[in-house]
C-alpha cells in the first residue's frame, strides 16, 4: 500500500463523497426521519415517491425537508485534513448521491468545495453513474476520490488515488492495494453502538413487572414466574425499539443537548439505517413473543407501544402532559406485570405508581434544566429555566403523596390478608421518603445524572435502602 507524495496529490483534484465519508449521517435518511416527525403518515408519500424511482424520492424530500445542519457529525480527521488541503491549493469537489438542492445548502457555511455535484430527479449519481459524471468532469485526467461504502467501488477503480473514510476493515480487504491510498476516522463495532443505542441499562425499569407477583406472595409459583419472565423480554425488546425510534425522531434536538448529542445515532456512530431496522424487527419478536402470553397482557403491550408513540410525537412536547404520560407508561408496567401472571394489582399500587412515577418525572425535567446549556428552553420539550420552581414543587407533592398513599396502604383490609404484621411495614415508608429525599438533594447539588428511575441501582445509599425494604417485606410477611 502507497502514498502519494504532498506534490503529486495535490495535483489530483479531490472527489468527496458526502454520507458517511465527510459525515457520519445520512442526508436522505434525515430528510426521511424529519418528514415522519412531523405527520407518521408522510411514509405513504414516501413510498408513493420511492415507487418512481430513488432519485424522484431525495428530489421530493429536498422540497420538503429544510434541514438544519447544526451540530452533525463529521468525520474529524478527515474534515482536518481536507482544511489543509485547502489551505495548500488543491481543487476540492463535493459529489454526493444526495440531492444538488440539499448538497448546496449543506457545503456553503463550510467553504472547502469549488463545485458541489449531487442527483437530479432523473438520475440518482451513484456508483457508476458517479464514475461517469466524475470523468465527465475531469476528461479523463486522474483523480481522487474519498468515499466509504461498497457503491464507491466503480469509483475507486477509476481513481489514481484511493481515500477510504470510515470505512469498515472487510470492505477495505475487498479493494486493490497496488493503488496509492489512504485511510481515515475508522469505525468502531457497530453491534456495540446498536446494543448502546438500545440503552440497555434502562431495562431494569421493566423489573416493575414483578411487583405484582411479588406483592401477591407468588413469587415461587414457577408457571406464573415463567410468564413474568417472558413478559419482562417483551417490555424489554418493546423499550428498546422506543428508544431507538425516539433517538431518530430527536436526532436534531439531541445533538443540541449536553449530553445525548453522544448517543450512537445523534452522534453517527451508528447509521440510521441500521437503527430503523432494528427498531422494527426488535418491535415485531416483542409481539411475537408476546403471543405466548395472556389475551390481557398482548392488549396492555399494545397500548404501552401506542403511547410511546404519541408521546414521542406530540405529548413530550406538552407541558405537564408529558410529565402524566411517563408516570402512565410505568404504571402500564405494573398492570402487565400482574395480567402475565394472573395477579391482581390493586388500587393502592397503581395510586402508588402514578404519584411516585409523576414525581420522578418532574425531577428528570429539573435535572435536564439545571444542566442544560440552553438558557431559554429545553431542547425539545416545552420547559424553559423559568419552570423549574413550578417543576419542583409539583415533584415534591408528588413524591410526599406517593408515601402517604403507601401508610394508607399499611391499614388497607387488603393489606392484612396478605400481612401477618402490616405494622412492620411501616420502616418501607420511612425508606422510601428517604431514596426521594436524596434523590432530590442529589439533583440541587447537581451530581443526579437524568434518569433518576435509576437512582435505585446506581446509588449504593439507595441500593442499601431498596434492599433493606424487600427485607422488611419479608419479615412483614
């Protein structure tokens, strides 16, 4: 493998390639995530447009979709060394399968590119359509040429000089070597970044799912154990592909947060593609193996799906609302818990869960406004710094009557059917109030990350309380 010498390469004019290789997104799969953002039902125009042809699709999307440019993920070392190239007098040319409209908008604020080359909606310049415009444009006269997937290939194959750009080591086996080249920005694992994108972590919210049985004292009935189980991976796999729905609809606003501007699909460590796909198929084995379950828990999945849905397009973005939807998703999980092992979940524990849940929830927004850069408002949510006093206190009532509720819990008849000494559930109480406590003075220190769900397991205060009050349950029993 060679390189060309700082002279010779700077007399080949320099093709670049714009998805994936100047930056680590996609503009048509952007355009598309914008588009469904804003109305669900403009997949149908979508394929409508498809139908006539790739090129007529970005033509339409470009029409339609102004896309904001802001805080995109370039692949850096490659943007550093094309700034030098420029500085040092090389012809630099933009050429992109993406829309010319689009391609235009996206290369002027940048100012490295003589001329900006992209499809029309006739002809979607990819491949050996590209190969063919690039040597129209040259006559023939060597060139280079930076791109990263297999369609550079046929341009490749033509170039004096090869730049590959995140570009993954199998493909980059697949390409002749005798060639001078270059490599720059290599991609990490890309099933790591989809498992990270999947969050996970975030799992253990759906151990909510055994509340139910627990507090029925069937724990040890291993058929309704079982069913609980499966139940658990069907949330699971549910979440995960809510999560990865969100990140593509929020891409924009994420990459404008402090902290998710670094999640895989905000970031381009993962391509959007992938994490459409994996959205869907993770959603359809949620339901397939959902159809082992109770008739009931298949309808409650649903409509815990349905609302995620609606709060990631309309209801996050409605103050107070969005703070009810959350406390509901959560309690949905409780209602499932008990329908997979044919349970009963009383009023108490959904009274419960939708006070403690509605609290957290409004802590998770006080935290996200005390470490936001923004100084107006949250980044797609309808909060702004001015709210957090508002925020606050409607937490801390929550959090106070989620306790209450549980010392009513404690003389409930219900309560003593199930207790020997219903008295001695009393120290959960004082447990509880303590992790909501902490968590609260956590957030005014400014030292609670932005999922205080969690506190429970990450904080060893917490994980020593939550443990203390299975305990007490027990010996409660």
């Amino acid at each position: 493998m060679t390189e060309l010498t700082s002279t010779d390469r700077e007399a080949l004019p320099l093709f670049v390639d714009l998805d994936g290789t100047l930056i680590k997104t996609d503009l048509m799969f952007e355009s598309v995530c914008v588009l469904l953002k804003r109305n669900p039902l403009n997949l149908v125009l979508m394929i409508i447009w498809l139908l006539k042809g790739k090129a007529t699709l970005k033509a339409r999307l470009a029409e339609r979709v102004d896309l904001s440019f802001r805080g995109w993920p370039f692949n850096e070392e490659f943007l550093d060394f094309l700034n030098g190239e420029k500085r040092n007098g090389r012809q630099l040319v933009l050429i992109s399968a993406a829309n010319e409209r689009a391609l235009q908008k996206f290369a002027e604020p940048l100012q490295l590119f003589e001329t900006c080359v992209g499809s029309d909606e006739q002809i979607n310049l990819k491949a050996t359509a590209k190969r063919q415009r690039i040597e129209e444009i040259t006559r023939g006269k060597p060139f280079s040429y930076a791109g990263n997937s297999k369609a550079d290939i046929p341009v490749w194959e033509a170039a004096a000089e090869v730049i590959r750009v995140n570009c993954s080591s199998s493909l980059a086996r697949d390409l002749c070597d005798t060639k001078p080249s270059r490599d720059f920005d290599p991609p990490g694992s890309r099933v790591r970044y989809l498992w990270q994108a999947m969050r996970p972590h975030q799992w253990a919210k759906n151990g909510l799912l055994f509340i139910p049985l627990t507090l029925a004292h069937q724990i040890t009935d291993a058929h309704r154990l079982l069913h609980t189980v499966i139940g658990f991976v069907c949330f699971c796999l549910v979440a995960s592909s809510v999560y990865l729905s969100n990140d593509l609809l929020d891409l924009k606003s994420d990459r404008l947060h402090s902290t998710k501007k670094t999640r895989p699909l905000a970031a381009g460590t993962l391509p959007i593609q992938t994490g459409m796909v994996a959205a869907i198929v993770l959603l359809l084995a949620a339901f397939a193996l959902a159809h082992l379950q109770p008739r009931e828990f298949m309808v409650i999945l649903l409509g815990y799906w349905t609302l995620t849905v609606l709060y990631s397009l309309l209801l996050k973005r409605l103050f107070f609302l969005d703070l009810l939807t959350l406390a509901s998703l959560y309690s949905l999980r409780l209602e499932a818990g008990a329908e997979a092992a044919q349970v009963n979940a009383s009023i108490w524990l959904l009274g419960f869960s939708m006070t403690l849940f509605f609290g957290l929830a409004a802590l998770k927004r006080v935290v996200e406004l005390s470490k936001s850069t923004h100084a107006a408002v949250l980044p797609g949510r309808a909060y702004s710094r001015g709210d957090l006093t508002a925020l606050t206190a409607q937490g801390l009532f929550a959090c106070a009557c989620s306790v209450l509720i549980f010392i009513f819990y404690i003389y409930a008849d219900e309560t003593r059917a199930l207790y020997r000494s219903p008295e001695w559930l009393w120290p959960i109480a004082g447990l509880l109030g303590g992790i909501l406590f902490r968590a609260w003075w956590l957030a005014r220190k400014g030292t609670l990350n932005e999922d205080p769900v969690l506190l429970a397991v990450s904080d060893r205060p917490s994980q020593v309380a939550t443990a203390l009050m299975f305990v007490v349950l027990w010996l409660a029993i």
